[in-house]
C-alpha cells in the first residue's frame, strides 16, 4: 500500500483488521520497523485523537515523529494555481508540499472541508496535491470527504463488541449548533458497506449523502423506525450535501436520548468524538453503560499503526 485515503486502499480488509488486532495485543511487535525513518504529520485543522493517535503509533514502530501545525507555525499557503500571489499567502502549496517530502519518509495530512466550493471540497484538492507533489506515501489524517483511520477504528470497535455476525448499525443524523463536513459519515458508510454489516443511515430529508458513498443504499427518514432492533447506533452531524455546508435543521428530537434508545437492541452507543453533550447525544445515553465512545478512540491507535506498518513494508 502506497498512500491510505480510503478503505478502498487496503488490499484486504479482513487481513487489515486482523493486524490491528494483533497490534492492539501488543503494541512494540515492530518496534523496529521504523528506525530511521520519519513520519510527519501535517495539520490544517484542531486535532486531539488524531494527532496523539497517530504520534503515538508511529512511535510505537519506531519512527521519529514531527508534528507541523500549518495555521501556528507556517506560513499561510495559496493553494490554488494560476493565481497572482499579491495577497496574506507568501508561499505556495505547490513548493511547500515538495519541501516537506524532503524532510521525512510518510506524510500524515489533515485538511477539512472549507465548504467554499463543492466541487474543490470533493476533488480532494489539498489531499491530492500532497499524493501528487511529495514524493512520499500519504495518509490521510481526514480530509474533506473521507476520515479512514476513524472508520478503521469504528470497525475494530464493532468487531469487539458485536454479538452476532451481522449486526445491525445505525448511522444517525443529529443537530449541531455548526455546519460539519459529512467526511466522516462518507468514510463510515464505505466502511460499513465494505464489512457488509447491515447498514441504515437515518436523516432528515435534505441531508442524503453523495451518491458515490451511498450507492444502492437508501435513507431511512423516520429515526425512530430506524433505530427498532438495532446493535449499534453511531450519531452524528453532518451538513447538508446539496446545499452544500448548509444548516437546514437543528431539530432537537434527533438527539439520541433514551426514548431513541429504548427500542434498540439494547445497542452500543458510538461517536467519533468530540460530541456536543444534549446536541448530539443525551448525557444519560453517552454516560451510560452501553456507550462505547472511550475504548473506540482508544482503537484509534491501532487502526493507525496497522495503516503505517503496511506502508513501511513497502518502503523496505
């Protein structure tokens, strides 16, 4: 595996759970994979599980860690071409990205959706530019559309936790004070689909994902309904797709609380975290014993050193 953007990178997915189990059993196997070598990640946007997941893990196989905050300590890129730089941007992503290929081995990247421009947002154009200009392997920290290592993590997590082989999961839209960018319900549901759980993504109307993501699956709009017999609900907030990084609800009855709860199958509660207490989810419900959210960010390790482990085979 030369770069990791999506599920659609890993050869094959069972054999990639089951090293990220094997790392979570213990975690300095391949302590030694990675002498030598640097891994840099770079960040566009605020990080927590992110940035200590994947220091962590490469430190784990040995690596030299950098970690770049762009907004801190850089100067602003322009990331556009063509464009007379007459403005606040000094310095070009086109000279920034191979200057940074220099300086290590694997680059991490974390760029969100600007929600400026669809078109530009789902072209991946700053992810892009990194696989294109540096040199080196690329994994993606999330990017616009897509957050691989979160959905690798939320599949190991299932995997733990489910009780029978096909379970039932839940993706659940719920209202947020911002507008969110919809890539880590993209990566969810490719991931979901790709395991081939039995998926339901349940919204209000005007918030269908991107068809690429959905394929023949189709939107359940009543949650309630939704949620009947479910093993796992994982809420979240995402914008709207067709109008584009709108808000078009903040109908708090799709708070996940006890009343959605209730008619589940005594489900797992998951999100990727950081989650608005009583927007999102209800405290009863997060703080309740079937709620998942902290051994879930804890496997955000393992999925991320199972990503750089398979990329550091290849660089042997």
């Amino acid at each position: 595996m030369r770069h990791f953007t999506s599920v659609n990178d890993l050869q094959d997915l069972d054999g990639a759970l089951k090293l990220a189990f094997e790392l979570k059993k213990d975690p300095y196997k391949y302590q030694n994979l990675g002498k030598n070598k640097t891994l840099l990640l770079v960040f566009f946007n605020s990080s927590l599980r992110t940035r200590l997941s994947t220091q962590k893990a490469g430190l784990n196989l040995g690596m030299n860690v950098i970690v770049f905050d762009i907004n801190e300590g850089g100067w602003k890129l322009e990331t556009e071409l063509g464009v007379i730089m007459d403005g606040d941007k000094p310095e070009h992503i086109r000279e920034a990205v191979p200057v940074i290929g220099q300086y290590c081995d694997i680059i991490g990247v974390r760029s969100f959706a600007r929600f400026e421009n669809k078109e530009d947002d789902y072209q991946e154009k700053i992810l892009n530019q990194f696989i294109d200009y540096s040199g080196v392997p690329v994994v993606s920290l999330e990017a616009a559309t897509r957050h691989p290592l979160q959905s690798f993590a939320d599949h190991m997590t299932i995997e733990e936790y489910k009780t029978k082989p096909r379970p039932k999961v839940v993706l659940s839209w719920a209202p947020h004070p911002r507008a969110l960018p919809q890539a880590v319900p993209n990566s969810f549901v490719e991931w979901m689909r790709a395991a081939d759980y039995e998926l339901v993504v349940t919204h209000p109307e005007g918030y269908e994902l991107a068809p690429e993501f959905m394929g023949d699956l189709k939107p359940e709009y009543d949650q309630m309904k939704a949620f009947e017999g479910a093993d796992f609900i994982y809420a979240k907030n995402w914008a709207a797709v067709g109008d584009y990084g709108k808000i078009l609800s903040k109908d708090r009855s799709w708070t996940v609380s006890e009343r959605q709860m209730a008619v589940t199958n005594n489900a797992k509660f998951m999100h990727c975290l950081p989650v608005r207490r009583n927007m999102i989810v209800a405290d009863e419900v997060i703080d309740g014993p079937n709620s998942i959210v902290i051994p879930e960010a804890g496997n955000r390790l393992y999925s991320a050193q199972a990503v750089l482990k398979m990329i550091l085979d290849e660089l042997k």
